[in-house]
C-alpha cells in the first residue's frame, strides 16, 4: 500500500493557522499579541498561497523537465 505524499509546509500552515485562531478566540489576548498573531497567519498564508509558492512549484516543473531530458 502507498501512502499519500504529506507536505510539510501544508502542514505547518495548518497548525499556524489553526494554532493561533484558537488562542485568539479560546484565550484573553490583548490588542498588541493579537495583531502579532494575525501578521504571523498572514505570513504563512501569503507564502503558502502567494508567489513564494507559485516560485517553488515552477522550480520543481523546472527539475522534472530537465529529467527528462
């Protein structure tokens, strides 16, 4: 049986994300720490999301046409 392949950056985000919605919504966290963690989820989002991503997938469509080659 093969396993799915995890990537783990999908997984950090996750538990960023998901990390700091549930201090921000299950704990008293003043108005300073609060936007310290919502520019935190922003980060991971935007680079999971934005053109950091799209530049690491070009990289790996870049390696598996050069290895066909």
């Amino acid at each position: 049986m093969k396993f799915p392949e995890i990537k783990i950056q999908a997984v950090i985000a996750v538990i960023v994300v998901l990390g700091g919605m549930s201090i921000i919504t299950f704990t008293q966290v003043n108005d300073a720490d609060r936007i310290g963690l919502f520019s935190l989820m922003s980060v991971v989002l935007g680079y999971y999301f934005g053109s950091s991503k799209s530049s690491a997938t070009k990289d790996d469509s870049i390696n598996e046409l050069s290895k066909k080659n």
